[in-house]
C-alpha cells in the first residue's frame, strides 16, 4: 500500500455504473470537488476493480480494514479522518472511493491526469492484493434504468444523462402505456412505418422502439425525448438541469 498526497476528487453519489462517473475533462464548477490530504492507494485485480467502479455491493473485508482511517482531509484548518476511502487501480485504470462510513463504494471520483500518472508510476512497482469479493464476482444485469455500458460508448457526459432521461420515460412508457400510445410512439420514431404498426402488438412495438434507440445520441433522440416527457414533473426537472427549463 501507497499513500498519495495532495488528491482532487470530484464525488459522484450511488453511482453503480463506471460510465456515470466522469473523467476529468467532464467535469464541472459545481461538481461536488474536494482536496483530500492524504490517501491510501491499492493494487487489485481486474475483475475486482470492475466490481467495484460497476456496482454498489460490499467492499471485501480485507480492503476495508487495510484503509481504514488512512484518508485525510482538512476541513476549516481541522484534520479530520475518513474512515474508508481509498485510491484503487489495476495497473490501467484509476478510481477514488469512500464508503461514508458503510461498506459499499457510496461515492467515486476520477483522478486528475497529473494524480494518474503517479499512481501508475507506483503501481509498476505493486503487487495486486488478492482480496476475494464477497460472495464471489458475479456477471452484472444490466437493464431499462441501469443501461449498458455498450450503449453509452462514444457520448458526452450529457448525452449520457439524457439517454438514461429517454430510457426512464420509456421504462414508465412500458409501464403505464397503452397499445395506441405505444403505437404512437413507434411511429413518431419510425414515421414512414405508420401502416406497420397498426399490425403491432403492445410488445412488438416496444420491442422495436428499443432496438432503434439503444445505439448512439442523436438530435431524434433528444427531439423524442422532449416531446416524451412532457407533463412528467420529475422527468421535466431531470430535463431541466442538463437544458435549463426549455420543456414547454
């Protein structure tokens, strides 16, 4: 185990899947951002780095006694203990985590390039610690309100935030929906398959609106999207904090 020293994190809250928390160019002024005087860093497997960036389930019991009250930060010139937070890498990547006093990763940060150089420099020099996952590593369902990473590659940070909006309404589309409502809504993405889907089931037409969506970001996405929230209050706000209040 490393200590580093002088540490930027930008805290990303219950995020369970890696793509949600951002790389350094992604962030923003008021991106909950802090300096942590001291941190220790560890060296794990692959498969436990994934587990750990990818999901929100028990940290190995092993990794949490080993961190234990090793992070500090200096709050109003007070030194105060974080209880388990650490850095961890697999050599490749880098993330920052902290438990807030449980045994879950709650909140994780990306490291600034300059920090990720120097923990790859020390990790040359590590060894990974054999630390077994709880209760095995398991193979993540991903599904609706928690998408695959395949359906995220290549977009920006808010493209990411309004393609997870778009799946959310469809989610409550499904939901809540009716067969002329789902009907509807495969044609506004398919317009010129209006004669199609008056032979569609409810699931056919769900089916293949998700099949046309889950590629890419695109201004038919975010047009739909719009148009798909409208009257939903909650989804409007979600709308609202990537737009500002465009949704009329």
């Amino acid at each position: 185990m490393e200590i580093i020293s002088d540490v930027w994190v930008n805290w990303f809250e219950g995020e369970e899947n890696g793509y949600n928390v951002c790389e350094f160019h992604e962030w923003r002024k008021h991106d909950f951002i802090e300096l942590l005087d001291q941190v220790p860093l560890i060296k794990v497997e692959k498969a436990l780095f994934d587990y750990i960036e990818n999901d929100m389930q028990d940290l190995p019991e092993e990794l949490l006694r080993d961190v234990r009250n090793k992070s500090v930060i200096c709050k109003n010139n007070q030194r105060e203990i974080i209880e388990y937070c650490f850095i961890t890498t697999d050599g490749e990547r880098t993330l920052a985590a902290d438990t807030l006093g449980y045994t879950i990763p709650v909140r994780k940060s990306r490291l600034i390039p300059r920090q990720d150089k120097i923990v790859f420099e020390k990790a040359e020099q590590m060894t990974a610690a054999g630390y077994p996952a709880p209760c095995g590593i398991r193979q993540k369902a991903y599904h609706m309100l928690s998408l695959s990473p395949d359906m995220m590659i290549g977009l920006t940070r808010k493209e990411r935030q309004m393609k997870q909006l778009l799946f959310m309404a469809l989610d409550h589309l499904h939901q809540t929906g009716s067969l002329e409502e789902m009907r509807y809504w495969y044609t506004e993405w398919y317009p010129t398959y209006y004669s199609r889907s008056r032979h569609m089931s409810f699931d056919e037409a769900w089916q293949a609106l998700i099949g046309g969506m889950k590629q890419g970001w695109s201004k038919k996405h975010a047009d739909i999207c719009e148009r798909m929230i409208k009257g939903q209050s909650y989804f409007e706000k979600l709308w609202e904090l990537e737009h500002g209040p465009k949704v009329q």
